[in-house]
DNA sequence: TAACTATTTAGTTAAATGCCTAAATATGCA
DNA sequence: TGCATATTTAGGCATTTAACTAAATAGTTA
C-alpha cells in the first residue's frame, strides 16, 4: 500500500507540466533509443527508452530533464535500470494501479457513507 | 473530461502535506462547523465544514489555510458555498471519481498493448 | 449604527523549485 | 590507453511557494 508520503511524493511528481509530458511519454511509448532504432538487434520493451532519448523530445538540457526523471523515479512512477551505459525507462504501472485504486476506495468510502446519511430520507 | 491543465493542477493542490491533509479531512468528514456543533437546528451534510473550523485542525495561520482552501477549489477537488457569512466546504467527488477512471484508462490501455505486444510468445 | 464573526487581500520573507552551463563520472570501443 | 557516448553532479540564478502579520471586506446581530 501507498503510504501518504509516498502519495504525495506522486502527486508533486505529476504537478509539473515537464514531469507529466514525460511521464505521459514514457507510459505511452511510441519511441525507443536512438541508437536501438539504428540497431533493430537491440531487443527491449516498446515502452522502454533512455534518458538522451526523452531529452530530444524536450526544449531543455539534459540534465534538467535527467534531474525530473530522478524525481519520477523516487516518486516510483517509472524505473530506471542501466544496461551499459544507457539508463532504461520504463514506466512502473504497479504504483499507478494502486493509485487508481486509492481514488476507486475513496469514492466508493464516500458512496457509502452518503448512502448512510440519507439512509431514512424518502423522497416524495 | 479533465484535461491536462486541470489533471496538474490537481496533482500539483495535492502535492504539499497540508494541503493533502485538508483534502483529507474534507473528505473524510468526522467534525462540522464549530457554531453548527452547538447549533443543532443547523442541518449540513456531515461533510460540510468552514474555513476557520479547517483552520483549528492545523498549527498555521487562518490565511494560509484560506490559501490553501483556494488551491483545492481552484484544482476543483472541493466546492466552496458561502451561506450568510460563513463558507462551506465540501469534497467534489465528481472530480475524484474522473481522476480515478484516468488511472484506471491508463493501466487498461497499458494491459492490452503488453497483451498485443506479447501476442506470439509463448513461454515453454 | 456599532460591534462581532468569518474570510480574504496585501505586503514581506525564507526556502524550494526549475532552469542553465561546466565539469565529473561511468561505460564502450578502437 | 584514449576517445566517444550516456548520464549525473555542482554551482549559480530567477521565479515560485508557503508561511507570517496587519489590514480590509462582507455578513450578522445587538
């Protein structure tokens, strides 16, 4: 379970417009290293990319964007394992599942009790 | 729909401890308006809450928490009534509930294209 | 109207954030 | 060993954030 510092890690994680493009990239894929691209021997998940990789899609440096995906990663909403030289992503869809989940019980928690309090009402 | 604007700005209200911790008890209720608790007649759903009453939960400032407040309206997480000179507050959880279903989207689209993506292998 | 209650606005300050460039580290390959 | 590639660290700077106090606004009640 996500404890609420963890919770609140993700959320400031996904509060700012570079991290969330980024994240967004890297759950729906769509590219793959540079030189994997060249190399079609390279075999790695479609999801899977590098940071230089992400950096070309974005108008800042490289190490901005290498700082945001530390951030992502210790929110744990993405891995990121080396292989070489290179740092694989991937996106980590166990958290964003048990996120969901938090939101689908707090709604459902809310529900019920709503259901409680109106329990003896009659509507004409 | 929530758009991506919207989607950071709420990750980004509940990015920081005091204001997760409002939203929290906002939600999750379990005390009313102070003036209400000795005013019986006074009929809330139970929970709905006031600005000050929010505030004596927490060791900031009125202000800040008004600011806080904001931040959470603004993110559309709760919705802020005035009735006479008080606000009350209370969660929305149309908001929370479309939150949710992004979640549950993305993990689904997620599943099928590793399903896709997997599709001719078949372990021994 | 005057005093009281509830909330927001204004202005200030310290700390955090987000960006940059330059330099360092780590790995791969000739 | 030495050069190239991939990434991170360090240090600096501008902007934003989160807090405060004091004052203003809005509504209630005597």
């Amino acid at each position: 379970m996500l404890d609420m510092k963890q919770k609140i890690k993700i959320f400031k994680a996904l509060g700012n417009e570079t991290r969330f493009l980024i994240f967004k990239n890297v759950f729906t894929g769509g590219y793959t290293c540079s030189l994997d691209k060249k190399d079609p021997n390279v075999k790695v998940s479609p999801h899977a990319t590098c940071v230089s990789t992400i950096a070309e899609h974005f108008d800042f440096s490289l190490p901005t964007i290498s700082k945001h995906l530390k951030e992502l990663r210790e929110a744990d909403v993405i891995t990121m394992e080396k292989k070489g030289n290179k740092i694989y992503i991937e996106p980590n869809i166990e958290t964003i599942r048990e996120l969901g989940g938090c939101f689908s019980t707090l709604v459902d928690n809310f529900e019920s009790n709503r259901a409680l309090f109106f329990e003896d009402v009659v509507v004409s």
